[in-house]
C-alpha cells in the first residue's frame, strides 16, 4: 500500500483577535490568494504596511520588490507564503481568489470588526480635508473605502450603518468609473473615526493616522 499523503501545517494562527481582524482587512484589499490555493501575497507601497501584516499574523517570510503594469521600477514591498490551511480559511469567510468583482460579505466576529475595518482602510481606503471656499472658515474631510465590488461596498455600508447608525454614500470613480467609493462626510467621520482608532495602540499605517489626526486637529 502506498503512503498516505502527508497533512499541510499551517503557518498562521488562525484565531481572531484584534490584530488578525486587522490583518483580513489588509487581505481583502491588497492580498492576494493563489489559484492554487496554496499561497498568500500582500503588496503594498508601504514598507510599513508589510510588517504590520506579517507581525499581526506571525510570520517572518523575507520582504521582496516588484513592479507593476509596464513600470521597470520596483517601487512596491511584496510578501508570499505558503499556508494551505490559511487559504481555506480565508475561502470559507469570504475571501475569494478572484476577488476584484466578486467579493461579498466577509465573516467578521461582530467584536472585531472595526479593527477588521482598519485594515481595510488602510488598504484600500482614503482620507483628505480641505477648506470649503463656499462658507467662510469651513473646514471639510471625507473617509473613504474602496472597492470593485458593488455587492462588497454594499455590505460594508450596510456593517457600518447597523453598529453606529451612519448612512455614507456611494460613488463611483476611476479612469473606467468601476471603482465603487463608500464616503463619509465629517459629522458622520467624527462616529466613524474613534471607532476605528479607539486607543493610540492600535496597529495601523502611521501615514493615514498623522493625516486624520492633524486634520481634527484643525477642525477643534
């Protein structure tokens, strides 16, 4: 009789926890899951970003560079491992190989999910304040989540709006206009906000924190 196959190890702890909520949420913007359903990557413009992933998920797999599209310039951090127990996972709550488009709700413990949020902002999300020529002394700021997922989008307001009662709305942008922009206006940040950042320990891109911390502090 032959040998049965060896059972995969997996890599990554898989309990939830504040900072594997962070982690997903970096997953369902910048990650990527292999057709193979053998290995991860996250990618980033970031240094920062791609140790916070590895250190939230315990792993110590080496840095890389890469390009994308037609650039030479190797200006993006990358991470890959191998962890077929982590895939399966990641399948089972939602996220999908080919997630662009077709990426839904994901399973979140209802404890986690602004940490989960987190991450997702600072994959994919934005924040930026101007000063509002129309009134005198108007100060505006918006955060913003981005998805190609209407469907994705659509939950992610409806998570939102069911735990601190903020409606948002939606957008659409990018050069083909299938960019879907989930949109929070200042009053309704001002909720949003704390509850993503709700202590100064939380893990987080740094960037992203200056940039709103000063931006309320103009505001004040």
């Amino acid at each position: 009789m032959g040998k049965g196959g060896s059972k995969p190890k997996g890599k990554v702890k898989i309990k939830w926890s504040p900072n594997f909520a962070y982690a997903i949420g970096l997953l369902v913007t910048d990650g990527n899951l292999s057709p193979t359903g053998r290995h991860i990557n996250l990618t980033s413009k970031d240094k920062e970003q791609i140790k916070n992933f590895m250190f939230c998920l315990g792993i110590k797999n080496k840095i890389g560079r890469k390009s994308r599209g037609r650039s030479l310039e190797k200006k993006y951090y990358v991470v890959q491992f191998g962890d077929v127990l982590f895939c399966r996972y990641l399948l089972k709550i939602g996220i999908t190989q080919n997630k662009s488009k077709t990426l839904g709700e994901i399973k979140i413990p209802d404890k986690y999910f602004f940490d989960f949020l987190r991450g997702h902002f600072d994959g994919d999300g934005t924040f930026y304040s101007y000063w509002d020529p129309r009134w005198k002394s108007s100060f505006m700021f918006y955060t913003e989540f981005i998805s190609a997922s209407k469907k994705h989008i659509d939950w992610l307001r409806g998570e939102i709006k069911k735990r601190i009662k903020i409606n948002g709305h939606i957008t659409t942008g990018g050069k083909s206009r299938s960019a879907y922009q989930l949109k929070y206006a200042k009053k309704e940040s001002l909720k949003l906000l704390p509850k993503m950042y709700y202590n100064s320990q939380v893990i987080c891109l740094s960037r992203k924190r200056n940039k709103i911390q000063k931006a309320i502090a103009v505001d004040k």
